[in-house]
C-alpha cells in the first residue's frame, strides 16, 4: 500500500497529486472511483415564500480501488441511497468532484461514462417496467449504446446474460410481473451488466428478498465481480451483509460519514459510538458469547436532517458527547492501518 497523504477532507495515495503545471488534480490510477466533499441538497418548502435545505448528503470523500467493493451502511434515511445516485448523477450533485477512472464527472461527459456505471435498484418489484419483456429489459440499453448491428447479435448477448445471472432463455418473451422477487433481482443485474460496466452501485440490492435468496444473490455479486473484474458500492442498512460483501466499509450517519476502514478492522475494533451501537445490534448465534455481549442502546430519536445539530450532528445521542462536540465538526482523521473516523473524544 502506497503512504497516505491528505488533500482537502479526502485520504488518497500518494500517487494522486495537484499537477503544478496545469493546477489540476491527478487522481490515483488504482482508484476506479474517487468522492471528494460530495453534497447533495434538497429545498425543502417550509412556507409560503420559505425553504429550507435538507442536507441528504454532507461534505462526504472516499475512493474505491479496482475491483474493490465499499460497504455504506447506515439506518434508513441517513443519504446512502443518495449517495449512490449522486455518483451516478441520477442526482445533480449541490458541491463536490467525482472522478471516474480518472476523469472528472461533469454535465458534458456524464452519457459517455455511465456506460461504464450502473446500478442495481433495491425495488425488483418497481425498477422494471412492466410494458417490457424481459428481453427488452435487458437489451434496452444495448439499443441506447449501438452495442450491435443486427437483431441477432443482440439477442444472444441477452441469452448469454440471461445465462450468467441463473434464468433461462425461454424467460426472455415474458414479463416481469410474471417473476419472483429473486428472480426480478436477477433480472435487473442482467440489465446492469449488459454493456460491460466497471462499476455498479447496488442500493439495498438484497433487502426486499428472503434470506435464503439473498445468500444466492450475495454469491452472484461476487462471482460476477470475479469474473468481469467490477467495483462495487455495496449500500444496506444490514452490517452482517455488508462485511460479507466489502473489503473496506463506511458508516453514514444523518448524510456524513463517520468511520471508515477495512472490513476486519472496523469488525473488531469499531470506534465511532454510533459504530459500536449498530455492531452491538447484530445477532450472535452463540448464547453463551451472547450473554457476555453488551447492548449499547441508543438513547433518543434521530434528528430530522432539516435542522440537524450543529458541530457533531450524533452528539445528542452520543455518551461522550462534550461542549466541544456542539462547538465543532469533528474532522475525519486516520487513527492508523487507513482507519478514519469523524470523533472527538474516541
């Protein structure tokens, strides 16, 4: 691993830099994807002249490595969806710089570099059109593309995709109504794998199937990225299927985040206190280690993120919270081994 240097709010190696010729940022080659100081706002009416910015995602960085997967994990409306779609451009970004191997994210260039970006949505019931077959499903962007001149090349790309994600090409004339809930999943991760991606962000991809179904869906996820050497932002709100599936994992709380290191280091020594809470949650098969265990209880409810506290936005659920927490954002720092968290007093 290449030493760290700081730029702005965001850790990446020390092979990005600020070229001094031309004043501008040199991203990591080792990084498919790099997030710097993302925001995304929302206006929210309030009153009849009155809005209000609710702040979905706030002053948010963090890279993604080649054929890496980043976990974002977080309760139910703290911006990880947000997050993802931002990247994308589904939303239009309120500050910050994405780049994608290499290139910086802009209006002009957004269509060309989606081909390489897709997203596998957390509904299978709502995120297919259900006018379409199957086939046109997943051979639409295909079309879009100009992946293939005839008719036929197009409809064996979709077999062959069909295929890879477990479905059968006698599938391909019915409609998506006509599915399971895993079966709908696969159908979109068909969809997202149609024209070679190198990375897919999967928003709650597994949270609306049953457990049994989602270990066969978690298996493909990483089959698939071992075949065709995809990254992967990995968003759930479940810790137990994110540390399955990433490599690294980050911790959202009311749209920033809060910790962020390997998969087994922060499993073993999170330190964040929202961290420590949610992996206190998590189940333990074993009741004799589960007798031992501690539940951190969180106290009070989360803060509407139309008026979110000022300085440490957990501090009026956090124990060791201090005047200084209200006073000011704590920074994200590197406490070692690439673990950051955002944290005054642990």
């Amino acid at each position: 691993m290449t030493e760290q240097v700081k730029i702005v709010d965001h850790e990446v190696s020390a092979d990005a830099s600020v070229n001094p010729d031309t004043n501008t940022y040199q991203p990591d080659p080792d990084n498919i994807l790099e997030v710097h100081n993302l925001s995304k706002h929302f206006d929210i009416k309030t009153g009849l002249f009155k809005t209000l910015p609710l702040k979905a995602v706030d002053d948010v960085s963090f890279f993604i490595g080649h054929k890496e997967t980043l976990g974002l994990v977080g309760e139910s409306g703290c911006g990880k969806t947000t997050v993802g779609r931002t990247l994308l451009r589904l939303y239009e970004p309120t500050a910050g710089d994405v780049y994608f191997d290499g290139e910086l994210i802009t209006e002009k260039n957004v269509r060309s570099l989606r081909r390489n970006m897709q997203m596998v949505f957390q509904d299978p019931y709502s995120s297919l059109n259900p006018r379409m077959t199957v086939e046109d499903i997943i051979g639409e962007s295909l079309s879009i593309h100009h992946i293939f001149k005839t008719k036929e090349e197009r409809r064996e790309r979709i077999y062959e995709l069909m295929r890879l994600v477990g479905l059968n090409k006698e599938h391909a004339t019915r409609y998506s109504h006509e599915f399971s809930g895993g079966q709908r999943q696969r159908i979109g991760i068909a969809r997202a794998l149609a024209i070679n991606p190198k990375f897919i962000v999967c928003d709650e991809s597994v949270s609306a199937l049953d457990v049994s179904i989602q270990a066969q869906i978690l298996n493909m996820f990483k089959d698939l990225q071992e075949k065709f050497n995809l990254s992967y932002l990995f968003i759930a709100h479940d810790i137990l299927v994110v540390t399955y599936m990433s490599d690294r994992v980050a911790v959202m709380y009311l749209g920033k985040i809060v910790e962020l290191a390997k998969t087994n280091e922060i499993n073993d020594n999170p330190i964040h206190p929202y961290t420590q809470s949610l992996f206190s949650a998590v189940p333990i098969p074993d009741p004799i280690t589960a007798r031992k265990s501690h539940r951190i209880v969180l106290e009070g409810d989360v803060p509407s993120p139309l008026h979110v506290p000022s300085g440490c936005a957990f501090r009026t659920r956090c124990q060791y919270a201090t005047e200084q927490c209200a006073l000011e954002t704590p920074p994200f720092e590197d406490r070692g081994d690439e673990h950051y968290v955002a944290c005054w007093n642990r």
